[in-house]
C-alpha cells in the first residue's frame, strides 16, 4: 500500500493527525490514542519519535497495570502529560 502523500516524518503526521482529531468532538480519547497508537506502528522504525515511543511505552505500562484494560482517567493522565511533548498547549486553543 503506498503512503500518502503529505508530511514525511512521523512527528509531523502525528501533529496533523492529532491536530485533526482535537478539532473534532465525536473522538473518545481512547480513539485518538489508538489512531496514533496505529499510525507509529505503521511508521518505519527509523522514523519513530521519541515522544512516539515514549507514548506507547507508558500506554503498556498503563495495560500491564490494569490487565490489559484502558481506564478513561489513566488514559487522560497520560495524554495530558504527553501532548507537551508535541508542542501542543492544552490548555489554549485547539490550533489547526
């Protein structure tokens, strides 16, 4: 399957990926942590951010600690510490 055209690192996918996601109010957070979850999956190893693996490495470790389970409450802690790590600024305005 050829990739799409847009942008080419993963860091900047995951920004227009995410900033698409914010926009919209029909996305459980648990949703856009999988579509991003896929999206680093599908990425080349090389191409992966530290923030990516970062994000998956906390979001097993979230699993491990709830029998494989996604509470809403951890599943927010962790996006919320981690969308500074992308530039994001949650608590202003969603950007496009």
């Amino acid at each position: 399957m050829p990739r799409q055209k847009g942008p080419k690192n993963l860091a900047d996918r995951f920004k227009g990926l995410l900033g698409e996601a914010l926009s919209r109010d029909d996305m459980s957070v648990r949703e856009i942590a999988v579509m991003l979850a896929e999206e680093a999956a599908r990425a080349p190893v090389q191409e992966r951010a530290p923030e990516v693996t970062d994000l998956l490495a906390r979001i097993r470790s979230m699993e491990a600690r709830n029998d494989g389970g996604w509470p809403g409450g951890d599943v927010v802690d962790i996006l919320t510490e981690w969308f500074p790590a992308l530039g994001y600024d949650i608590d202003g305005p969603v950007r496009s």
